[in-house]
C-alpha cells in the first residue's frame, strides 16, 4: 500500500512544494504521457529492460568507450527484442521508480 504523500518536482508537478496525494500523483502521470522521456511506454521499456538479462550485460558493456564487438552488437539486439515484446502498463509504484518520485514528505527547500 502506498503511503499518502509522494514527493515529486518533476515535469507537470501540481504541488509546487512537491507533495502530492496518490491520486495528484495520477494526474502527473496523465500529463506527462504526451512527453516522450516521461511517457508510460518508456516506463514499460525501462521496466522490462531491469529483467532482461542481456540487457542487464549489455548495460554493464556499454559503459566502456569503444566500438562494439559482434558479442556485444548481438546482446543489444537480444536486449532490444525482449524489452520491447509484451509490454505491460506501469503502476503507480512503477512510474515513481521510474521518474524517482518517493514515498515521503519533501524536505523544506531553501530556494
């Protein structure tokens, strides 16, 4: 169960404090499904990509500046395939992982 108030100073916040109720929260996610890097397929990509193992390989690869290996070159391939078949719809709790909204009271900010 979520707790009652989500803190996030995102894209779209409607609480300008940043502490928004779960169904404020929903409204944010509503909005922000027209933004390409905020949208719920990116959420589902992304979500899927943490399970797929060549993606998790590939990953961990990819931080290294060089051309790509055929190995490597096939891990992405595989990695590209998997996070994108049978995409399912984040939650809540999924979109706050994604966008790093948390379950708490923001803290007082000094701007």
């Amino acid at each position: 169960m979520l707790k009652k108030t989500i803190c996030y100073r995102g894209p779209n916040a409607i609480v300008k404090n940043g502490n928004h109720t779960v169904k404020q929260f929903r409204e944010v996610m509503k909005k922000n499904k027209n933004n390409i890097v905020l949208d719920h397929k990116s959420c589902a990509n992304w979500r899927k990509e943490q399970k797929c193992r060549s993606c998790k390989i590939y990953n961990k690869l990819k931080l290294l500046p060089r051309k790509l290996t055929k190995k490597e070159e096939s891990l992405y391939t595989k990695c590209y395939k998997c996070k994108n078949t049978s995409l399912k719809p984040c939650t809540v709790k999924h979109y706050m992982d994604f966008v790093g909204a948390k379950q708490m009271k923001c803290p007082e900010s000094s701007v």
